[in-house]
C-alpha cells in the first residue's frame, strides 16, 4: 500500500497508522496530508453509528467529545507521518491537553465531518496541533490538541 502524492490514504492505511478499530476509529478517508505541517480526513457520520442510540432517541447528535477524538485522531496520523514512524506495541499518542475547544453546528446523521489538523509545534516530546472541523463549509468544531508519544508495554 503505498500513499499517493497528495498524501490521501484509504482505510486501510488509515487503521496502520492508528491503534483504534471499529467502533471507535472515526476517520474514514484522508484526502490530503502535508507531512509536517497539515492534514486533511474525513469522517462519514452514519445513522447506523452505535452512540446514536442513546444521543440521543428521536434526536441524534454526535457527542462532541467524538468530534473531539476524530479531531485528535487526525492529528494523531500527522504525528505518525511527521515521525515517518507506526504505531506498535511499544508506543501510543495520547493526549495531554484540549484547550479553546467550540462547538458551532450539531453533527448528525448523513453529515460527512471535514477535518482538518494543523501542526503547530514541537517541543520536548510535546505536539500542538489546531484542529477544524467543518459539514458542508459551515465550522462544527475548533480546538487545540496537545499530546505526547508515550511508550508502553
């Protein structure tokens, strides 16, 4: 499986460079990547997706705190491709800050949630990303995502 030009990757190269599976990866497609600096991916909100049961009966929204993941998730990718590196066994990214974060739109079934993460620095051991996440050109979602590679196992 090799990455185009463009950076774009389908699902399954998606899933070798995050630890997460169903249900809860929530990136399906990543349109672009600039490694270093950005990263573009989608996430098709389904009304099959399991949180709708209970978020709500007759009304459903996606939990912010999942806008919020899929957003980190993204970054997540960038930090891997960035790294030239995978997940494995041995190390994880998780999170270590979530700061500034906006909800503006409801998310909900048959949305297609564009996200896009934007490195902002490194420094000792530390990432910042900004993350934006839009339905149709209107912003459902901002925040900045702080987080570390921590070995485990």
């Amino acid at each position: 499986m090799t990455i185009d030009e463009s950076g774009a990757m389908d699902i399954n190269q998606i899933m070798s460079y995050l630890p997460h599976r169903y249900p809860f990866l929530l990136i399906d497609r990543v349109t672009e990547c600039v490694v270093g600096e950005r990263l573009v991916a989608l996430k098709n909100v389904s009304a099959n997706e399991p949180f709708f049961n209970g978020h709500f009966p007759g009304y459903p929204v996606m939990p912010g705190v999942l806008i919020l993941e899929a957003m980190a998730q993204a970054a997540g990718i960038l930090g891997f491709r960035t790294n030239d590196s995978k997940p494995d066994e041995n190390n994880v990214y998780l999170f270590v800050g979530i700061d500034k974060a906006r909800f503006r739109r409801q998310v909900g079934p048959g949305d297609q949630l564009r996200i896009e993460v934007t490195l902002e620095r490194v420094a000792r051991g530390m990432w910042q990303f900004n993350a934006d996440a839009t339905v149709d050109g209107e912003r459902a979602a901002t925040c900045e995502i702080m987080c570390t590679l921590k070995a485990v196992g």
